[in-house]
C-alpha cells in the first residue's frame, strides 16, 4: 500500500535552519525543491542577484527521503566560502518520500523484490533526468520576483549559473548517472555510490543465490544490461571531461564496495588524470574513510563540504 501525500510543505514542517541560512521552498514542474542559502549576503531578499551563482544538487540515499538530509544541506550551504553564493537543493528521489508509490520497488532480492535491479537503475536515472529538468527550469522560478517576497534573493536573468550535484548512496548511483548525461554539469561527488551498475548488480545476484549473466533467468536481465551499454556511467566515461569529481567509499562497505567501481575508475581515469583537488581544473579523487561501512560518516561529510568550498572557491578566482 502506498504512502499517504504528505502537505506540500513537508520538507520545511520540521525545519529550523541554523542560524546564518536561510531557506525556502520552490516548486519547479511539479518538483519540491528545498533550497538553503547562507543569509549573510549584502543583498535584500526579493531583489535579483546579478553575481554569478553555484547551485547543487543533494540527492538521498535508498528508503530516505530529503527531509533527513535538511541539516546536513544547511550546513553545506552555511560552510560557503565568503564572496561565493551556493544554493543547495533538496529533492525527493522517485518512489521515496513524498513522491513514494510502490514500497516493495524500494527493497531488495533479499526482502523478496524480484525487480530488484531493474527498479533501482530506473529510480537511479529518472533522478538524473529530474536534476537536469531542475537544470532547465529551475532557473524561470529563482528569477522570478511576482508574488510574495521569497526567501532567498532572486537571481538576474543572464547570470552565470554552475550546477553541482552531490548525493548517498542510492543518490551517490544518479549523480554520476547525471554528471555524464549532463554537459551543465561541473561538479559530481558520489557517497558510497557506483558509476558501474552490472559491476554492482551481478556480484549482488550472485551473493544471493541468484543466476547471473548470461543464465536466461537472471534477474540482470539482458535488456537492463542493453540499457547500461548505452547510458550508464561505466560506458560514458568520456562525457566526464572538464568536471570536478570525488567518489567517496566506505573501507568496510560490502554493500556498494569501492571495488564495483574499479572498471569505471580505470576508464573515468583517461579523461580525468588529476587527482589533485587542490589544482585548479578537471579532476578525479577517491578517497576511502577505512572505518566506515555503508554510511554517510561523519568524515565523508567534511570532504564534501571542503570539495564543495574548494569548487566554490575556484569559481571566484
């Protein structure tokens, strides 16, 4: 049975931003975003902003929802370098929250879902496909000044715009999935993700009892692996160049090891050599927490945030 819709102000009902961010609640194509800003610019809210602008993404992770990560994106936004202005976006995943339709697509072979790696891409890249439709639209509502006086400043039709996106798990899967989809695209950090759905999926299968590719009736059905050959991240390392990358692991993760990467990394390593996230331009850094398991701990959400600054920071240069 499917959730009940929650009131449309859901994400913000609980909400108490930290004092030096603000907040508001932007409904984009029939999208929720939650957007955080620090409230410490010098320019009044309702007036448009003609200074160019970072915006990012923050994707959750598998049976979560984006009210959970509300704390969390405040903090990013408040950890803004001065002189740069980050907004940071909460969404709902598809089929989660209050998007949620089918709970049993959400869980897992071993909970008894049969689609399970079929559901699990398709959330993974409708999501990708929602932030690059955020991409598009998004930007009609945050110049928008008719009506009441919003939150957070409006930015100018015409000023620069630089799109991030930065998500967990399940959210860590749809940002690479939108980083190489995506050319507006300048910054992608995946926690305790994968760029390499079939590296994950069939050792998956496989440590469930289940038959694997090329067995006819396998669960990584031939279609699905038809699919990734064209659109999942593995197969598009080339659309990564010019981009700004972090993957981060978990040492003792043995759901989404950092090891299902390891055909992505090596070919995302071609066009992305630099591991250096103190240069300036494109990279690629891995960084692995040793104690963590499939988490968000709390030293993979300082990387993100010093990552973050560090992009923030180059665009001001």
């Amino acid at each position: 049975m499917s959730q009940s819709p929650a009131p449309a102000s859901q994400l913000l009902a609980d909400l108490v931003p930290p004092e030096g961010v603000r907040s508001e609640l932007v409904v984009a194509g029939g999208i929720e975003v939650l957007l955080f800003e620090r409230s410490d610019s010098d320019l009044p809210a309702g007036q448009a902003d003609t200074r160019p602008v970072a915006v990012v993404f923050l994707l959750h992770g598998r049976l979560e929802s984006a009210a959970k990560y509300a704390p969390y994106a405040a903090l990013l936004a408040g950890a803004a370098p001065p002189g740069t202005r980050l907004l940071v976006a909460l969404l709902e995943q598809r089929n989660h929250g209050l998007r949620h339709v089918r709970a049993l697509a959400n869980r897992s072979w071993a909970d008894g879902n049969p689609t399970h790696a079929l559901d699990m891409w398709s959330v993974q890249y409708g999501t990708a496909r929602d932030v690059s439709f955020l991409i598009d639209v998004l930007p009609l509502f945050l110049a928008n000044t008719a009506g009441t006086e919003p939150a957070i400043p409006r930015i100018a039709h015409g000023a620069a715009v630089h799109w991030g996106v930065a998500g967990v798990s399940l959210g860590g899967h749809a940002t690479l999935l939108a980083a190489v989809h995506d050319p507006r695209i300048e910054l992608a950090v995946s926690v305790i993700g994968c760029g390499d759905n079939e590296g994950l999926m069939v050792p998956r299968a496989r440590n469930n009892g289940l038959p694997t590719p090329p067995a006819a009736d396998s669960p990584v059905t031939p279609a699905l692996l038809s699919l990734l050959a064209t659109h999942d991240p593995v197969h598009r390392t080339e659309h990564l160049a010019g981009k700004r990358i972090l993957l981060l692991s978990g040492g003792l993760d043995t759901l989404v090891p950092a090891s299902a990467s390891a055909r992505f990394v090596e070919r995302a390593r071609a066009v992305l050599p630099s591991s250096d996230a103190q240069a300036p331009g494109p990279c690629l850094v891995e960084i692995v927490d040793p104690k963590a398991k499939h988490e968000f701990s709390v030293f993979m959400k300082g990387e993100v945030i010093s990552f973050t600054a560090q992009w923030l920071e180059l665009l001001a240069a």
